[in-house]
C-alpha cells in the first residue's frame, strides 16, 4: 500500500474481505479529513464499499487509487477502482437495479452511482473494468471560481 | 494475502471475532461495533438463526448504534436474519440505525421492507414486548380482581 503524507492519496489493494474494510477505513478517513459532512461521509464510503466489494467478486481483485481532486475552487476526492475482470458485457443491464450476476441484491453499481456526484465506468470484455467516482464538497459552489 | 497487513491507522482494527449474542430472557441481544467484515455478519447470521432454534427466544433485537455503514452486504444479512428468525418464530427489531445510515440506505435503494426498526434498544424490547403474545397465552396469564 503507497500513501503520501497528506492522508488522503493513496492505493489500496483490495484482494479480501479484509481489504475492504481497509478501503472503508481509509475513505472515511480521507473524507473526514477533507472536510466533508457525517452524511456526504457515509454515503461516500458506502459507494466505495459496494464498487470494492464488485472489484473483488467480479473482478477478482483490484486496485483502489484514491486522490483529492480541485475545480475552480471546489474541492473533491476521487476513487478509482481497476480490477483486470472478465470485464463486463452489457454495462446498462449491469448499472439496472435489481440486476446480479452474483448472489447479491443487485444494487451495487446502480446505487454507488446515486451517492456520489460523478460516476463513470469504462469495462472491456477480457481486459477489465475501471470505475471512477467523485465526490464534491457541499456547501461550496461547485463551479463558480470565486472565494 | 492481505491478513497479514499491520493496521494502518490509528483506529480499532476490523473486528474479525465473532460478535456475542447475549441472551435476555426470552430476548437475544446483539450489539454490532464498528466495521464489520464480511464473513463475520455471515457467520452472525448462522449464530443467530443457531441461538434463536435452541434457546427458544421469542425475540432478535440488533443494535445498530455503534454501526457506520450499512452496504447492501449488510443490509441484505440483516433482511435475511429478520426472514429466518421469522421461521423460527422469533421477531427481529434492528434499533437505533444512525440518521446517516438511513439516508444512504435509501439513496441506495435498499428499503429493507419487512424490517422492524426502533430508535432505541429500549424501544426495541418494548415493541417485542407488545408483539410477542402473537398466540392466546395459556392459562391464568392475568387475574382479574378476586
């Protein structure tokens, strides 16, 4: 596991069940520490515990890259989770509610994608799947420049 | 692989044990704490059920207050502790679920119906309280005056 001194960047590898609770761990902490609210914080690392949890089912194990982002002003953290999967055939039945290929609810990738702000997924049969999601700060106006 | 990480941070480790069902009459009493793995509610779930089949409690009441994070991992054993207690003919109450908990949840998608809910354990086993004489008690369970 790298991470850098800011408490916030860092990769996790996410291999156990163990390591997702390190992944929950350290997004909780990472949002905590950027300055985001109790609520904005649970739903943040609730995201990141579904997408680990589908890295390591589906994809049989991955990577978590998790940075602090900035734009114009606002400030953000951004997860990235990369897996070399069988990647995944048909993303809209994936991303429907309701829609396993496991054993789960079905809720994993739909109901990640409705707590954070930004959600982008790009999986490629036999290479892979990588999902990245990031998260504003409230509070601040996200796109104006100014304060 | 990763078991033999140090803990990284300043915070308790995952509680990778077994969590304690205690028993209170013919209520069973479960206090989840911190960050559970995967494999730990799973096994919960098994103990549950296990308890509820031998000792004969009426009642399940998990307390949820000390819990961060419900994902559909969780959220889904609970349902399912709720459905098997059912059929054991027990009741299970998840009390005092944390107001952030339940605003994910929701934005999650997952509503869990059917679930009994309190604010408190207090609460919990009043509600089982009130709920547990689902059959006519037999014989003299309340004297009138003589």
């Amino acid at each position: 596991m790298k991470r850098t001194a800011d408490g916030i960047s860092a990769s996790l590898p996410i291999h156990s069940d163990l390591d997702l609770v390190w992944v929950r761990q350290h997004v909780r902490q990472a949002a905590a520490q950027l300055g985001f609210g109790l609520v904005e914080q649970t739903k943040l690392v609730t995201a990141a515990s579904e997408l680990a949890r589908n890295t390591l089912v589906h994809g049989g194990g991955g990577l978590l890259e998790c940075a602090p982002v900035s734009r114009g002003g606002a400030r953000g953290l951004r997860l990235t989770f990369g897996d070399e999967g069988p990647g995944i055939t048909d993303l809209d039945q994936a991303l429907r509610d309701g829609y396993t290929s496991g054993e789960g609810l079905g809720m994993g990738l739909g109901g990640a994608r409705r707590l954070v702000h930004e959600f982008a997924i790009d999986s490629r049969p036999g290479t892979g799947t990588t999902v990245t999601v990031t998260s504003w700060m409230p509070g601040a106006p996200r796109p104006r420049e100014e304060r | 692989m990763s078991g033999a990480f140090p803990a990284p941070y300043g915070g308790p480790p995952p509680y990778a044990g077994d969590v304690p069902v205690l028993r209170l009459g013919d209520v069973l009493l479960v206090s989840l704490q911190g960050d559970l793995h995967d494999g730990t509610a799973e096994r919960l779930q098994q103990d549950i059920s296990a308890t509820v089949a031998h000792s004969g409690a009426t009642g399940v009441i998990i307390d949820l207050s000390g819990v961060e994070i419900v994902d559909s991992f969780l959220g889904r054993v609970l349902g399912d502790i709720a459905a098997q207690t059912s059929l054991l003919a027990a009741g299970t109450v998840v009390a005092g679920m944390r107001p952030a908990v339940a605003i994910t949840l929701v934005e999650l998608g997952l509503t869990l119906p059917g679930l009994r809910t309190a604010l408190s354990t207090e609460d919990a086993l009043r509600l089982l309280d009130g709920s547990a004489p689902s059959l006519p008690r037999r014989g003299p369970a309340r004297r009138e005056g003589p």
